[in-house]
C-alpha cells in the first residue's frame, strides 16, 4: 500500500524556512511567495488552506488573461493590440464577503480598457446576495452574520468587507424586493390552474392575503399576495382580480378553498361567478364551532362534526349537518349560528365527487396554511413590522422559500377527475355530453 507524507502545519514567520527544508527553494518568488501563504494559512484549518490556495489561483489567472491580451512581460511586440497599464483597486465575492483584491488592468492601444473576464467572474455580487438570502431566511441575525462566516482565514477576513449589519441589511432588502416582483408578477396564462386556496397572515396592525394554485398535475404553486389592514371583501377582491389579470382563468371550472370568512366568499362569487365552486374548510369549521361551546361540550360535537364531513354522501351529510344544529339551537344558540353559516360549502368536494386522500387534502387549507407556516418560520426575528411594504417583502421571500420544498399534493393523481367535476361545474349544460367533458378531462 502507498504511503502518502504527513501533513506538518506551520505558521507564517516559520514558512519560508521550511519551504527551504522541503526542497522547494529553487522554485520561483512568485511561487515560494504563494505556497508561503498556503503553508501559514494551513494551521488555521484545510478551509482556510483552501481559500488561501484558490487566491493564489485566481490571480495567475488574472495575470495569465493579462498575458493573452498584452503579451509576455517585458518583450516588445509591434504587433500587439493592448498593453498594460499597471493595477487597481478591486474586490471579490468570497464566504458570504467581499474581499479586496489588485486588479490588473490593461488598454487597447488607441487608450480603450480592456475588460477582465476572470475579474468579472469572481466579483459577481449575485453570490453574495444569495448567501445573505439563504441566512436571513434561516433565522439568522444580521448582527451574526460576521460569526457565521466560513473560515476563510485570519488575513482574508481582517480585509474583508459588505459583512457590517446595515450592508447585510441592505442586501437582504435587494434580495427581498426582487422575490416580491417575482411573485406579483408571475405569469399565470401558462399554468392550468384548477385550485386556489386563499387565507390570511396577521403581522401586527397588517395583513397579508396569500394566494397558492394547484394545477392540474397537482404542483403547488404561490401566485399572490395582497396587504390590507383587515380580512375584507375589498382587499381579497383586489388580490383575485390582480390574480385574474396575470392571466389565472376559471372558465373551465375552478376550486377555490378559503377558511370560512365571509369575506372570502363574498369576493370569489363576485370575481369568479358561477364558475367557481367553493369549499370552505373543514377543520376552520370545526374550530369556531367549538369556539362557541362550554369545555365540556366540544368533545362529542366536534366527533359528530367530523363524520358528518367525512360522509361521502353530500346530501345526507347536509341533513344531518342541520340536525345537529338545530339540537344545538336552544342551549348554543352561537354554536348553531357558526354551524350554519356557509354550510352547503361544506360538502363542495364530495359534491363533485372527490373522496379518499384528495378529498382530505382539499376539505382543508393545510396545503396554504403550511406554505404560511413556513413564511412564518423566515420572520421570527422580526420584532418591528415597519410598514406595509416590509410586510409584501417578507412574506413573498417566505413564501418562495417554501416553495423549495413543495410536493405534489397528496391525492395528485384524483385529479384528473377532479378536472372533469369542475368542467361540468363551469358547463352544467354540457353536462350530459360524454364527449365534451371528455375532451376537457
């Protein structure tokens, strides 16, 4: 078996001597000079040893794009296009910072400057907004952003910049603008969406109205969100109208799953009309019903609600929906209100004849209640919600980051069923023509 040298770490001032003791005196300065660095930095970790290494990389590569372009240092050449022109200041994207670099520069010969294309590459700041992104994202203070640094080295990270709190800050505000236009401007004309789920997010004195779709082959996908004070009809008709503009098209029937507020139902019926069928969720239902009931009366009630839900007769569970409101009436007259209110919206997916696993996924708004959820989890650190602006750029970022790790919704493949139901919802006078609703499927 072959044996591989052990690896002897040694700081700084000690590298030149051992450079001797290793045989690699003859090299040349510039190359003694690199592995003297590479040699100091490797005590600080093989991370630093790296960065060290790849520096050192990155500025042959500079000299050797300055070569190409001016020719070898030191020969005339008649017949060259650019010459040198000496160095500047510079900067690079390394470890979530910028560090300071000597960027070489070079001139045509009727005085042009001749663009770096290393340089360029390196100093991209894409990169380094996105780690900004990924951090905030993540929970991660701005004020810790310099201790989570990767450890690129002691000399790199006392020359580094772009890591203070208000430079992180102002890049995260960048990054977050950007993911807002992302999402308020998503093109919906090419998406067939068939549900679209509504709900709302507090975030002290303002709300954010979220909007997820559900296309036909059950992706999941964020496409809206609307900042209001309150949970209104004005402000949820706004979002479905922008929603309707960016190209989302309910003609051919559309699923639209809310938690209850009347508010909700009022602006889909009058956005969408009778193409929409509403379903209101279930398990909202459930909660405010209980809300209404002494401790000791939420337990039997609320088992009896849950399989009149789950009854995969919809007009029998209806009946018996009633009932038990109207046994509710005399000692819980709020109860049997809440019951009540909204109640043919209960049964809107069993109507259409959708049952087993995407019936429950789609009874409940756990797929947008997850998706806020997650949203959420971003923006624990916020202690001071600054104005309504700040409020669309958080919850677009979280709900973009949620989006990462979407799934298809559970019951995805009853959707193609579900696609007929709602043809012949939005059609009912093509209803009885096989061959139509076919087609549509």
């Amino acid at each position: 078996m072959k044996t591989v040298p052990t690896l002897r770490l040694v700081s700084k001032p000690d590298a030149p001597a051992k450079l001797d003791e290793w045989g690699v005196a003859d090299l040349p300065a510039e190359v003694r000079l690199a592995l003297t660095d590479i040699a100091g930095a490797a005590r600080e970790g093989l991370l630093a040893m790296s960065v060290t290494a790849g520096m050192a990389v990155m500025r042959a590569m500079f000299d050797a794009e300055i070569t190409a372009a001016c020719g070898p240092k030191g020969k005339h050449d008649p017949e060259r296009t650019a010459v040198r022109h000496g160095a500047g200041r510079g900067s690079v994207v390394l470890g979530g910072r910028r560090v300071p670099v000597a960027r070489p520069r070079a001139r045509t010969v009727d005085g042009g400057e001749v663009p770096l294309a290393a340089y360029q590459l390196f100093a991209v700041e894409d990169q380094l907004t996105a780690v900004v992104m990924e951090r905030m994202l993540a929970g991660l203070a701005t004020r810790r952003h310099v201790a989570a640094g990767e450890p690129v080295g002691q000399e790199v990270t006392a020359q580094a910049t772009a890591i203070s709190r208000s430079a992180v800050s102002r890049r995260f505000i960048a990054a977050t603008k950007t993911a807002l236009a992302e999402l308020l401007h998503r093109d919906l004309a090419p998406l067939d969406v068939k549900v679209l789920m509504v709900d709302g997010e507090h975030l002290a004195e303002h709300l954010a109205v979220v909007a997820l779709a559900i296309t036909a082959d059950g992706t999941k996908v964020p496409v809206g969100l609307w900042e209001g004070s309150t949970e209104n009809a004005t402000v949820v008709k706004a979002l479905l109208a922008d929603l309707v503009a960016r190209g989302l098209d309910a003609t051919d029937g559309l699923l639209v799953v809310i938690d209850g507020a009347k508010a909700l139902s009022a602006a889909v019926r009058a956005v969408f009309g009778a193409s929409a069928a509403i379903q209101r969720c279930t398990v909202h239902k459930r909660r405010n019903v209980a809300d209404h009931l002494p401790e000791a009366e939420r337990g039997w009630v609320d088992t009896k609600l849950g399989r009149i839900f789950a009854n995969l007769d919809p007009a029998a569970g209806l009946r018996d929906a009633k009932a038990l409101a109207t046994g509710l009436a005399r000692k819980h007259p709020g109860a049997a209100a809440s019951l009540r209110e909204g109640l043919e919206d209960m049964f809107t997916v069993t109507r259409l004849g959708i049952t087993g696993t995407l019936a429950r996924t789609l009874t409940t708004s756990n797929p947008i209640e997850s998706m806020i959820s997650i949203a959420r989890t971003t923006n624990r650190n916020v202690t001071h919600w600054r104005d309504g602006q700040m409020v669309l750029r958080w919850t677009a970022a979280g709900m973009l980051n949620a989006q990462r790790s979407f799934r298809r919704v559970k019951g995805y493949k009853q959707m193609p069923k579900l696609v007929t139901a709602l043809h012949r919802h939005a059609h009912p006078d093509t209803a009885q023509r096989p061959e139509t609703v076919g087609a549509a499927a």
